[in-house]
C-alpha cells in the first residue's frame, strides 16, 4: 500500500466489532433506490463490516475494504460480501464497475482529493457516492452532560486531526458530485450500562490517551456514568442524528 493508513481502530477492532452500534435498514434501502442498478456496491474503510451488510441485502454484490487487517479479521462475514484489505486512495478496483460507493464515519480521515478522483474512476455513469457520519450519543439529560464532559475535556485533546470534521457534520467538506437532498435517518439503540462503558473503549481518542497516560479515561467518570444509569442491567435508549451527504459522479 503506497498510500499512509490512519490506523486509528486496529488495536480495538474486536471491541468496535462488539460495542458499536449498527445503522438502519431504511438508509440502505433508500440509498439503493438511488442507484443506477444494485449489481456493485464498494463499502470504504469498512470496519468490521457493519455498512457492508446492510448493503449485502439490497446490492447483488458488495465489496468492502479496510486499510486495517486487524479490522478485516473482526468483519462479519456474508456470502454477498468480498472483504480486502486497502486503503481509500489507492485500492487497485476495477474501473467504472459501482453502483454505488459508501464511506460511514470514515471520510474524515482521507486524503480527499484523491479519494473522489478514485470515486470518479470508479463508478459507473450516473452512480452514486454516499458519506455520513453520525454525533455524539444521546441518552437522558443527565447522561448527555457526563457524556459532553468526557468527550471534550478528559478526552478532547485526543482526538486525532479530522475529527473536527464530525464535529462540524461534514458541512465544511469539499464534495465534488451532483448533490441532491437526502432524508434524515437516525440509529437508535437499547443497551445496559457495561455496553455503554465499553462502547468509549472504541473512540479513538480514548485509545491514544491510554498510549500516553498508560490509564484508562474513563474510570474518571465511570462512576458519575454508574450514579446517572441507576440499576446496571436496566437498558437504556441510545440515540444518534446521522449527517448524509449523496451525490452522482458529474459528467
């Protein structure tokens, strides 16, 4: 691979894998609806796989890759689903092939000109290129202020350079397709507390400040977390707002 991986996520794939919450059905189905066809979709920085499968059940075929081996080794396997291991630059696909090309909460870490002439490259005429990311979890208000605290003062100077992009909605980014309206979706989810502790063991700026401080951040606010949830293994609706830029390959 000739061009540099951000490799943020390696070392707690198994964790991303079992702790990250999963997208809605609906994205998928409208997003294909989209699509000059469903024969080929291409899941960028695919993860352990959560965008490909929900892509699996509209799209004939999907490939998904991942600059991260690691990552490649946690994804759910499917028989629609070819996984490799590339990164967005430079990935060696077949030429004017997709459909459709999906980058979720990852787009952020590219080098983007060279990512959309691949798109470019890439896709058929009239195919698709779709990139979203999704804020900060929601819960109860309470909650929420524990949450905003560890997010920008325990762990904020961790982030890696691109994440303010999230923080922005991905409205500062250059998208050079045909773009058009998109609905609104949201992922929702019902977990226990240990699944909430565990799903910040995911964020990448937990693992760096572990690399430096040799702790883990969040035993500074588990137990305001414990005291806020109440009884542990009462589960709790999670929520999060999804930004959805779409657009078609200009001519």
């Amino acid at each position: 691979m000739t061009q540099e991986f951000k490799n943020h996520f390696s070392a707690q794939a198994e964790a991303y894998r079992r702790y990250r919450p999963t997208y809605p059905a609906a994205l998928f189905e409208w997003l294909a609806k989209q699509a000059p066809s469903n024969q080929l979709a291409w899941d960028c920085a695919t993860g352990n796989g959560q965008a490909a499968v929900g892509l699996a059940d509209y799209f004939e075929s999907v490939i998904a890759t991942d600059g991260s081996e690691t990552q490649i080794a946690q994804a759910t396997r499917h028989p629609k689903i070819q996984y490799q291991q590339a990164v967005a630059e430079t990935n060696g696909l077949k030429s004017n092939d997709f459909d459709l090309i999906t980058v979720a909460q990852a787009l952020h870490w590219f080098d983007l000109p060279k990512f959309f002439n691949e798109c470019q490259r890439l896709l058929k005429p009239k195919g698709i290129v779709a990139v979203w990311s999704y804020d900060i979890l929601r819960l109860t208000p309470q909650i929420n202020k524990i949450t905003d605290h560890f997010y920008s003062d325990v762990v904020g100077s961790y982030w890696p350079p691109g994440r303010e992009r999230i923080d922005e909605g991905y409205e500062t980014l250059e998208f050079p397709f045909n773009e058009f309206d998109t609905p609104q979706f949201n992922m929702s989810a019902r977990w226990s507390l240990e699944h909430f502790i565990q799903y910040f063991s995911t964020w990448s700026a937990v693992q760096r400040y572990k690399e430096h401080n040799k702790t883990d951040p969040v035993e500074q606010v588990k137990a305001q977390f414990e005291q806020a949830w109440g009884d542990p293994e009462q589960l709790q609706n999670v929520h999060w707002s999804i930004t959805l830029r779409v657009g078609s390959v200009k001519s």
